[in-house]
C-alpha cells in the first residue's frame, strides 16, 4: 500500500505502520511524536482529498 | 505456427469435444463486426465451433467468462487459454472459484496480442481502417484509398511485448508448439518512467493518466480477478468511494482496484484492451505486480501449488516499512 | 419554471414506531411554508420521495388523505441508510418532500361501485389513505358497498390500530381484519389474507379490488379472485421498483415501456399481464 | 429560410462574431483523440474527422451535475434544505457537432421535457442556452447506420445551422430562428451551391450500406419481443459495463447521490447504466431486472421498443456507431437489432 | 509546499485494540506526553485493517496516516 501511494504520489512519510506492544507506552509516545514530526515535516496533504466546496 | 491454422486446429479440437460431448460449450473467438476486434464466442455445438477463430487480436481475457457463469448448471466447459489466460484460470482455481474438473483448457501459446489503437495511430488517426489482415509478421491495414504494411512487433500490445509466460502453465489440449517465452520486452520498465519522478510529478502524471476515466468499469468488468459480487466502488454503507468524476474519486477507484489485484495479476492487458478512453490501466497495476515480485519473489497463476502470498504469513515476509 | 427536483422543507411534527418490530415507523409532516402546502395537490395511491440531505431521497406511498388536512403522513420501512437516517430522526426536524408523484388510485372511475380493498402487511399504506378519503361525508355517497380487509403476521404488525378500530364501528365499511396464527389477546380474524379473501368472497358484479401487499399475498389471493369471476380489468394493483427521480427520466423503475414512478404505481391487473415481470 | 454561404476564410471573421456573447466548442484533436474542446481561433478547427470519441451529451447532461446544495447544520435556520443550483451564466455555441449527436438531444428534449413536472430545468436550461451548429457528415464510417433509424449525414433535427462543407466554403442552413440570426451577416448562397451541396448528401446517404430494419419491431408487441429466445446469447459476451451507454448520445440515466463535507452538503447527480446489478436493485435484495440477460435487454428494448412506443415511434438511437466502436467484447447493436427484426 | 513551521498536521492513527491501543492508554494513564494531533481510530484487531481505510483517511483530508499493531 505503501509503495502504491508513494508511486501515484503521495509522500511515504504520510503512511507509517509500527508494532507497538500494549506494555509499550513510551515507545507509543515515542512513534506518536516521530510520526507527527515527518508527517508535519511534509507540509498538508494536497491530494485525493475530496473538496466538493471546490467542485460545487 | 500461423494464426489461421491454430484457428483451424481450435475449431477441430471444438468440433471434437462438442460433438463427444466432453464440454457443454467451448469459450473461444469468433470474427468481429469491426476490424480489429474479435469477440467472445460461445460455442455449443460442433456447427458453432466452425465460427470460432484465432488472431492477433483476441484481446479479451477468456478466465473472465468462467467465473461469471454458472459452472454449476454448464458443466464442463472448454476456454481456449493462452498464458495469461491460464495463469488466471490457476488463480481462479486456487481462490475457489472453479475446480480443475469444470475447465478443459485448449491452450494456445500466445503469438502476442496486437493494439488496435497502435495500429489506428500508426497508419494515422483520422485514416478509416476497414480491414486488417496478417502476413508472418507484418499485418496489412486497408481502408479507403489507402494499404499499408505494419510491422507486428511496432504494434503489440505494451503488455504482451512485456510478456513473461506467452505459453500455457496448465493444458489439457496444446495446440501449436510451445514458443520462446518473452517477447523482450522488459516487464520492469512498465514502471519506470514514474518511478523515476518527484511526489508532486508523479502525482500530476497519474492524474493525468485517468483524467480521461469515464467510470464505466470496463476495466473491473474485463478483469478475471474482479468477481466480487459487490464491488467496493458500489458500496453504499460505508461508501468508500463516491460516484463523481471528481479526481479523488476516480483515482480512488482506481487504486484500490489496482490493489485488489496485488499479488493475482497476470498482466493479460484486459483491462486496457477494454478501455474505452485509451487509459494506460496497465501503470498501477503491473507496478504491484513488479512490487510482489521483489519483495515475495512470487507470480500469479505459474502453478497450482504455491500460495498467494497476501493470504499467507511467513516469518520471511519484508517488514522494514514497520517501525 | 418550476424545478421538479428541488424538495419542499417540512418539519416532523410527530413521529412514532408502528410495529413491534421496530421497522416501521411513522412521520407526520408539516410544510414550512404554507403556499407548498397548497401546491402539494395528492390523490390517494400517489407517492412522494422523502428528502433527507445529505443521505438521498426514498420514494413511499402517501398514507395521509386530503381530506385530512395538510399534515402529510408517511410509514417508513427501515430497510436503506436513508430509511436508517430517517428512523433515527425526531420531532422538529427538518427533511424535504418532494412530490406528489405518479398516478393514484381510479377514485373516479370508481364511482358508483362496490369497492373491495385488500392489504398485507405494509403495504397497507396507501389503502389507508384511499379508504380515508372515501369514508370522507364528502365521498361515501359515490361508492357502494366497500369492503377492507387486512392482514398482517401478528397483531403487533398492524398498522393503524386506532384508524380501522374506528372503521370496525362504523356501519358504512366491513373490516375484516387478520393475523396470520393465533396470538394471546387477539379476537379478530385469524387466517391468511387469500383464505379470508375466500371467506368474504366479494362478488365482482360492478366492482373494483384494490389489491396491494407482499408478492406472495398477491400470488396466493389472484387465484381466489379468479375463481370468484373477477376479470383483469377489475383488480387494480401498486407496484414499487427502485426509484431515483421520480418523474420519469432516470431510467431505473420502467417495467417494458411503463415508467413505475409516472406511469404507475397503480396499474390494473389487465395492463400488467400484458408487461414484462421486471418488477 | 434561405441557404447561406460562409467562405472558410470568413470563418475567423463568424467565429469572433459568435464569441461575443458565446463559450465556442468546438471537436478538437488531442493525442490522437478527437474531443470536445474550447475553440480559440479558426484555424484549430478540424475538418476532416468522423466522429468524437465520446458523444457531446454532457454539454447538456454533465456525467457529474451538482443539481443542489444545501448547509449541513440541523441547527441553522436554513439547514438542511435543499437550494437549487443557479442557471448556466453564460451562452455557448457548439461548432461541428454532427447531425446525428444533434438528433439525439431532440430524442432526449422529449424524454427530459415531457410536462409540467417532467421537466428537467437543467437540461433545458443549457439547451435553450446553447446554439448548435452542425457539420454534415460527407463521408460516414463503416460503422454508421444513420440513415436506417430516421437519421442521416446531413439530417437537420435538432440543429439551429447546418454547414455542409463545400472544399473552401461552406453552405450554411438556417434551421432554427436563433440559427438564421447567427447568419444574418453571410451572403446568400447560389443555386449551384444548394445543388452541390444536394449532392454531397445523396452520396453521403448512399455510401452508408449497413443498417438496421426496424419495420417489423414497430409492430411486433412488448411481450413478444421481450420473449424472444435471441435475448438468450446476446448476454453471452456482455462484460456489464457501462462503456456502450456512456458514449452512446441517447442513453440518459441518471442516479442521484448525497456527499457532505462539513457544513457543505450537495445532492449530484450521475450518469448511471442500466447493465449494471446495483441499478435496479431493492432495498429488500429483490433485484427486477437480475441477470446479465435481463439487463441487456433492457437497454435493446428501451430504445427500439420502448422509446418508439412513448415518444411517437422516435426511435432512441440515432446510429452514430459509437457502441459498435467501443464495446469491449464486440456486442454489434446493429446485429442485435436485426434479430430482434427477424 | 506551505509554511511548515506553524503547521498542525492531522494524523489519523489506527491502533490495534489489543496492543497499541493499550499502549496508547498506558501511555495516558502514565501521562507521557506525546502529540495532541493524532486522531485515534480503535479497531479490533490489525487484521482488520484494509487499504480502503488508509485511502479514505486521506480522501477526508487527513495529513499522514499511522497504523500500528
């Protein structure tokens, strides 16, 4: 899925996939925060999102 | 050997399981209303069989009709099967759509199927062609005030010219001897031009790629894979995938389709033969299928046995896209 | 012009589950604006497409009859996201109308004959709103002898309660009402609609039979009325297909060349035996 | 009215005329495609083509038409309900449409326009807003069967002009009032003009060979076509796509959807095809019209039985072959109709 | 590409009910600070999870999409 988006052009940095352990609360704040960081890193989305206030 | 004796052969092989009463029909090719397009036929009889054909230009993919019909009530039928062909009458065998026994197939190496709309443009696109025929590897074009020769291998279909598996993976009947299995083509390249882009370019290019999309669904409809009896596009709660013409709905459609088929696309180019519009649906599709290739090593349909590797878990499986 | 698309606003002044099932629920509605109200001309047997924005629009039988004023009343089967919505939806609300659409029932060339009404379950909607509208002091007068029977599985599945225990008193109408087996509580008819159809047997000599309910009532009571002597052009029936706009263009509700939503929804038996089965 | 003439060296001169008040579209060559294109100037005009790929229908009926919108908040005083969408702003003129494109809008005036509540205002709207000027057809494709379903290469209905090209000039015939004050301006046209141009469509109409025979379908009753055991391999093929009805210049289904975003909601509508399952579908899963059969027949019996029988024998079909071109697996309408004939 | 300093994106997180969902709870029941911008989305387990979600996600104008198991 990954590959798929990024090759129809939408940054890999926007999908994240991760294995967290329910014990693992400091990894999860850790992924939370480096997740947001390269997502915010990337700037908004700009594609497939569906305006219909542009289109109406 | 020559397009017009397979066809000969084919309608004797037809005749032979009609008329002994082995199959209740074969799924062939008859001649078209139109040049360039031969179509679908269902034989029942041994007379019928006399109408089927074979050409450079069956560009439909026979698996399709097997899974939309009720095998249950035809019985055993017969489909005239080149590679791609058999590769997914494999798949459909491995997801249980149909059992081995229901199938005879008559395979037919490929001669690597031809691109009506390469041939248009090659003799130019506003020239009326009103008959096309073939000559070894050259293909002669008439219509009004003009005739032409045309290389076959400038006229191939992208994805046969690409092709890795030309001859049949299982055979009941093998008409014609087995051939050289590519054209050349290399599979890889498919892709590359947008692999080699910038997001924002490669978006553009892809956007650019469906503008043209009219959602008639002729590329789902055409496609082996594609027997959901509710497709996602036409769900309604939740609806994934809205029913405009607007770009996020349409490359929605097309994305998703395009990952249903991971890891069971055969490249049979149906879904761009169908195409109304000329749509290179081929661009994300064999992308995933290059994908499955490197990351799970494996093709779709090359035998029986191994399995689909989106349904099974191996400890092997590429994972670096985890944290 | 007038844009046939475009729904009139109305308010939900009350709404109330019907049945023990919870499917079915009913919504009495009020125009915003009274000049819609007037605009609003309905017949009995004519539908309206219920407008909820932003979920789309569902095409039911209107239950209400004119002569009842200009609250419009509607039961609504949960079947759809619509209908879903719609259910979930409470006093005060705001939805649109849009409507009347398609024919109604022949009132007119009813005139002067007996009428006999026959409804299964649900379908009793529109029925409803015809029996109404001829008990009407206005209307009585132009009808004979009027029959109505009804039948649903089980007493809880009868919709209308107040309305037919009233008619059950009145002297101009014979109701027979029925539930599928016995149930504790219930001392009315208890029979198959077809089985009290034989019972009742309504004669056809200058008569019409409004006939109206699931396809396997219909099924099992034509037999009946043919054996009674009723002719094709005697039964009148109201089919339902699926529907989008209403008025005759989008294509989807045709049965042959007949369009359900503006040819129909009511058609006699005689004009349907000579269509195809597409509904 | 008279026959007018229009040198194509004046065509600059006609086409600024029109673009004063009018969007201009014109058939245009794109990659190989011929589409339906904003023309610019006169010289982007083609001349030689036979047909655009996809029929100009959406000028009138867009494949997506936001038809309302309406704020999505309960709570506010105009929440919820549904406003119209305004009319088209401006005029448009479509240069070179074909008379067979333009005879199917006069099929769909009277589908969309039937009465007082049949009365789609948004296609009437862009009708009654747009000038069409069509191009005779001198030399029809293989495909075409015009001329055997009450059409031709040089038929009139439904346009306000038509041009018949001439080599450098073009004979224009005003059809329509609004046709003849779009030509107010040109010469009248000579009588050996006229006579060419009679010609050209003698020849044009002689050079279509294949066709449909409808004569006994007219006749015939609705069940008896409906039964007939052709409709049992027609299906066999069919891919249940929508390809044949979204080019075809007739087909006019429609579905109308909900999509809100927010405060914004809209109601639009798009085009829809009678071969697929969802179509007809109910709520409850009964589904009319269930099978691949069923639903091919229906588009087949809508335009040669249904169409005629409601609309005063028009047929809902004008021939322009799009379908026979298009169709994936080759389902040829003109075979179709004739077994239905038989 | 807009002015990233100030920019807020919204993350649509997929968590699995049965580990980084927990996580996620540990995680608020500990009061580790992490990010007020991801959305969270329970979902039963992983498996559930399909490619329709991620796209719709972002056909509702999320910025970044996060699945964890």
């Amino acid at each position: 899925m990954k590959n798929i988006l990024e090759y129809v052009g939408i940054e890999p940095d926007r999908l994240h996939f991760s294995w967290i352990s329910s014990a693992e609360a400091e990894k999860f704040q850790k992924t939370a925060t480096q997740v947001c960081e390269a997502v915010r890193a990337l700037g908004p989305a700009q594609h497939m999102i569906k305006d219909i206030r542009k289109v109406a | 050997m020559e397009n017009q004796e397979v066809a000969q052969k084919i309608q004797e092989v037809a005749k032979k399981l009609l008329s002994e009463g082995k199959v209740s029909c074969v799924i062939g090719f008859e001649k078209g209303t139109v040049p360039m397009r031969e179509r679908p036929f269902f034989a029942y009889t041994p007379e019928e069989a006399e109408r089927l054909t074979w050409t450079s230009f069956c560009c439909n993919n026979l698996a399709n009709f097997l899974v939309r019909r009720d095998l249950g009530e035809a019985g055993k039928v017969a489909v005239v099967a080149q590679g791609c062909v058999s590769r997914n009458i494999v798949g459909l065998i491995k997801e249980n759509q149909i059992s081995r026994e229901q199938v005879f197939v008559i395979g037919v190496p490929s001669p690597g199927m031809l691109d009506r709309r390469k041939v248009q443009a090659e003799v130019g696109a506003e020239k009326v062609i009103t008959e096309v025929s073939e000559d070894g590897e050259d293909l002669i074009v008439k219509g009004k005030g003009f005739e032409e020769r045309v290389p076959r291998k400038k006229v191939m279909r992208d994805n046969c010219y690409t092709c890795v598996q030309r001859n049949p993976v299982i055979v009941d009947e093998l008409i014609g001897a087995e051939t050289e299995p590519t054209h050349g083509g290399n599979i890889d390249k498919v892709s590359a031009p947008w692999e080699k882009l910038q997001a924002d370019d490669r978006w553009a290019e892809f956007a650019e790629n469906y503008q043209t999309c009219i959602r008639c669904y002729a590329c789902r409809d055409a496609c082996p894979l594609c027997y959901c009896h509710v497709c996602f596009v036409d769900e309604a709660q939740p609806q994934w995938c809205g029913k405009t013409q607007d770009e996020s709905d349409v490359l929605t459609y097309h994305v998703l389709r395009a990952f249903h088929c991971a890891g069971r696309c055969t490249d049979c180019g149906a879904c761009e033969s169908a195409c109304p519009m000329g749509i290179k649906v081929r661009r994300l599709t064999s992308k995933i299928e290059k994908d499955i290739r490197e990351m799970y090593g494996y093709q779709a349909g090359m035998d029986l046995e191994s399995k689909p590797p989106m349904s099974v878990y191996r400890p092997d499986d590429p994972q670096e896209f985890i944290k | 012009m007038k844009n046939p698309y475009v729904p009139y606003p109305v308010k939900i002044t009350k709404a109330l589950v019907e049945t023990e099932d919870k499917q079915l629920k009913s919504f009495w509605l009020d125009f915003l604006n009274p000049a819609d109200a007037k605009a609003f001309d309905y017949t009995p047997g004519q539908f309206a497409e219920l407008s909820v924005s932003g979920f789309g629009e569902i095409p039911i039988g209107i239950a209400s009859s004119p002569t009842e004023g200009d609250t419009l009343l509607f039961t609504v089967n949960k079947v759809g996201h619509v209908t879903k919505k719609l259910h979930n939806m409470a006093e005060g609300d705001v939805m649109g109308v849009r409507g009347p659409l398609g024919n109604s029932y022949p009132l007119k060339e009813m005139e002067g004959k007996n009428v006999v009404i026959v409804a299964g379950g649900f379908a009793v909607t529109t029925l409803r709103s015809t029996v109404t509208w001829m008990l009407h002091p206005d209307n009585r007068a132009k009808y004979g002898k009027i029959d109505f029977i009804y039948g649903a599985r089980t007493p809880g599945l009868l919709l209308y309660e107040d309305q037919w225990r009233e008619w059950q008193k009145r002297d101009d109408i014979d109701c027979h009402i029925t539930i599928d087996r016995e149930a504790p509580g219930w001392d009315g008819l208890v029979g198959f609609v077809p089985t009290i159809c034989e019972q009742v047997a309504p004669k056809p000599d200058n008569a019409v039979a409004l006939i109206c309910g699931p396809p396997v009532m219909i099924r099992f009571t034509q037999p009946v009325f043919d054996k009674l002597g009723w002719q094709p052009e005697q039964i009148v029936m109201s089919l339902e297909n699926r529907m989008k706009c209403g008025i005759g263009i989008c294509g989807r509700c045709n049965v042959g060349p007949e369009y359900v939503c503006k040819d129909g929804p009511v058609f006699t038996k005689a004009q349907l035996d000579k269509l195809p089965a597409e509904y | 009215m008279a026959d007018k003439i229009l040198a194509k060296d004046k065509l600059a001169e006609f086409i600024a005329a029109l673009q004063k008040d009018k969007d201009v579209f014109a058939p245009k060559l794109d990659n190989d495609r011929l589409v339906w294109a904003p023309l610019e100037k006169a010289d982007d005009i083609v001349w030689e083509f036979s047909n655009t790929e996809m029929s100009p229908k959406d000028f009138f009926f867009p494949q997506t038409e936001c038809m309302m919108h309406f704020k999505n908040d309960p709570k506010a005083e105009d929440g919820m309900i549904m406003q119209a969408e305004p009319e088209l702003a401006k005029e448009r003129a479509l240069l070179n449409i074909r008379p067979c494109d333009a005879k199917a809008f006069g099929v769909l005036d009277m589908i969309f326009c039937q009465d007082e509540m049949t009365n789609d205002v948004y296609w009437r709207d862009k009708r009654e807003k747009t000038l069409l000027i069509g191009l005779a057809c001198n030399d029809p494709c293989p495909t075409c069967f015009c001329t055997t379903v009450g059409c031709g290469p040089h038929n009139e209905a439904g346009l306000d002009v038509l041009l018949v090209d001439l080599g450098d000039k073009l004979l224009a015939r005003p059809i329509s009032d609004k046709g003849a004050k779009a030509l107010s301006a040109l010469p009248e046209a000579a009588a050996d003009d006229a006579a060419k141009a009679a010609e050209l469509k003698k020849a044009a109409e002689d050079s279509i060979t294949q066709g449909v025979g409808t004569d006994k379908i007219s006749g015939a009753e609705v069940l008896d076509l409906f039964n007939l055991p052709m409709w049992d391999r027609v299906h066999e093929s069919c891919l249940n796509c929508g390809t044949c009805t979204f080019c075809c210049p007739t087909c006019h289904c429609f579905d109308i959807q909900d999509e809100v975003q927010g405060e914004a909601g809209r109601r639009v509508r798009n085009w829809d095809y009678c071969m697929s399952w969802l179509f007809t579908v109910h709520g409850t899963g009964h589904n009319p019209r269930h099978g691949k059969k069923e639903r091919v027949r229906q588009r087949f019996m809508h335009k040669f039985k249904y169409i005629p029988l409601k609309r005063g024998g028009e047929i809902g079909c004008v021939g322009c072959g799009r379908c026979v071109q298009l169709c994936p697996v080759n389902i040829d309408v003109r075979e179709v109709v004739n077994s239905m004939n038989a | 590409m807009s002015d990233t300093s100030n920019f807020q994106p919204r993350i649509a997180a997929f968590l699995c009910n049965w580990c980084s969902y927990g996580a996620a709870d540990l995680a608020g029941v500990s009061r580790l600070q992490y990010p007020p911008l991801v959305q969270t989305i329970r979902i039963p387990c992983t498996g559930r999870m399909s490619p329709k979600f991620i796209l719709q996600a972002f056909r509702k104008g999320v910025d970044g999409v996060w699945v964890s198991g």
